[in-house]
C-alpha cells in the first residue's frame, strides 16, 4: 500500500510542477515543468528507497524493483505530457 501512496505523490508532484509551469509561462510552461519534474521525482524516489533500505529493513536489491515502478510510473506519464504539449 505504501507504493501506492508514494506514486500518488508522485503524480501530486507533477500536478505541482504543471500548475507552477502553467502559472508562470501560461501552456507554454507545461512543457518545460513535465521536464522539470523527472529529475525531482528521481530525487524522491531515491529517497524513498533510501528510508525503505535505511529505515525498514530491505535491502538495495529487494527496494530496487519498487524503485523503478515508483519513479517510472509517474515519469513516464511526465514525458508523455510533454511530447504532447511541446
């Protein structure tokens, strides 16, 4: 269930990313700000992985997995919406 949440913040992150863009350029910065949330989404994601090797026990090989699902799920979505929007 954590995984869930933690994807769901994902995509909260990129709604974030988008209405900031959106704020400041118009629909012209959507575009940059799906790019602009990859990278900060690998940085939580790294993080979220960190507490689960730190903090809960797992090792790096049994959080990996989970790593790639929670950043690529919404990353993927992110450069979607900017090969749209671009």
């Amino acid at each position: 269930m954590h995984t869930v949440y933690v994807v769901a913040s994902g995509f909260g992150l990129l709604a974030a990313c988008l209405l900031v863009g959106r704020a400041i350029a118009g629909s012209a910065g959507l575009a940059p700000a799906a790019l602009l949330f990859v990278p900060l989404w690998l940085v939580g994601a790294a993080i979220n992985m960190y507490a689960g090797v730190k903090r809960a026990g797992y090792s790096v090989a049994d959080e990996a997995p989970v790593f790639l699902v929670v950043f690529a799920i919404p990353a993927a979505v992110a450069l979607l919406l900017w090969w749209r929007t671009r």
